[in-house]
C-alpha cells in the first residue's frame, strides 16, 4: 500500500509517452497517441493523471456536455493498482464534472472487468443500461453506469 504521496493534475503532451505505456498494458483496444493528443485539445474534455513521485502511474478523462458527463477512459499502471489512484482519479474527475454543472456522469464498462465494476460500485454508480456488442474485439456488451451528481 503506497502513501498518499501522489498528486493529480492535468495531463499535458508530455506525459503522452507514459500514457502509451500504460494503455497499452491496460486495454485490448487501446487509444492512439493520436487520439490523446486531440482530447487535449477538445474544449469539452478534461484529462488528469497520477503522479506518484514525478512518474505517471494513472490518467483517466471525461467529456461534461450540458448536464451530463462520461468517463472517457480510466487507469492505472498495473504496478500501481490496489493503492487507491483510481478511486482518487474517479473523485476528482467527478469533482471537475461537478464544477462544470454537471448533474450526473457515465460510463461504459466490460461486464467481465471485475476490479472496475468493483470500484464504479463502490463509488456508487448504478447499472442504468447495456450497449449490445460495444467492444469490437471480442463483441462483448458493456454496461453503462451512471452516478447523479451532488
Ligand atoms: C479499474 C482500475 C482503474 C482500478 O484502479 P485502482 O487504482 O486499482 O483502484 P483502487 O485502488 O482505487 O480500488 C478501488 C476498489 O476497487 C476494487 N478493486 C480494485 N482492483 C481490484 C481487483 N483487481 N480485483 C477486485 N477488486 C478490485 C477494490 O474493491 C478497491 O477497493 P479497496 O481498496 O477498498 O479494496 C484498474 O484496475 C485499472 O486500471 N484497470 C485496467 C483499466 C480499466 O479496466 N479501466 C476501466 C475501464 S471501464
């Protein structure tokens, strides 16, 4: 269990390189550097990452459009998980949905991704639907969760 010497901030080009990294070991579809490079760019997005003493050890991002906001994408470095980063990159992206008036947030997750459904759960996001085949690697749906926004 690591302490609580890790900040969250923006994410910012330079931290592309490790946000690579860590997609690729983290997703069977994983975004491109270009994909990431844009969302920096998209006025409706926001983009944070975990630095754990200087090194990116997570990153996730939401788009708030109006009142709702989505999780674009959440992770964290395998040698980092289990220590709190995604429930603290979850907080404040929620915190920075809020702050943009949003009143509730999303997201899609696999219903094989047990250690996500787990902490979406304890965040307190409830199943609200099903998108039938969403993934295309292996057309397996996904859930869509929401969370209403205080
Ligand atoms: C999902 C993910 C972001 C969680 O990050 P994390 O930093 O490990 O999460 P936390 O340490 O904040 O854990 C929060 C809770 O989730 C649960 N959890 C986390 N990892 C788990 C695992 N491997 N198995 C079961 N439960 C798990 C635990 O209940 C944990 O609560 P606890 O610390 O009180 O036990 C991380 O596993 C990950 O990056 N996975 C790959 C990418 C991914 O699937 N992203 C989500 C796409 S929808």
């Amino acid at each position: 269990m690591l302490n609580q010497s890790f900040i969250l901030r923006r994410m910012t080009p330079q931290d592309i390189d490790k946000v690579m990294q860590i997609e690729q070991k983290c997703f069977t579809l994983p975004w491109s550097r270009e994909s990431y490079l844009g969302e920096l760019k998209n006025s409706f997005a926001i983009y944070l990452v975990c630095d754990f003493e200087g090194e990116i050890a997570g990153y996730g991002g939401i788009w708030v459009v109006f009142e709702e906001a989505h999780i674009t994408n959440v992770a964290v470095d395998p040698d980092f998980q289990q220590s709190g980063m995604g429930t603290a990159l979850m907080q404040e992206l929620e915190q920075a949905a809020r702050n943009k008036k949003a009143n509730r947030i999303l997201l899609e997750v696999r219903p094989s991704n047990e250690a996500a459904l787990t902490m979406y759960g304890k965040l307190d996001y409830f199943p609200s639907g099903l998108r039938r085949g969403y993934y295309s690697d292996n057309g397996e749906d996904a859930i869509i969760m929401t969370k209403l926004l205080f």
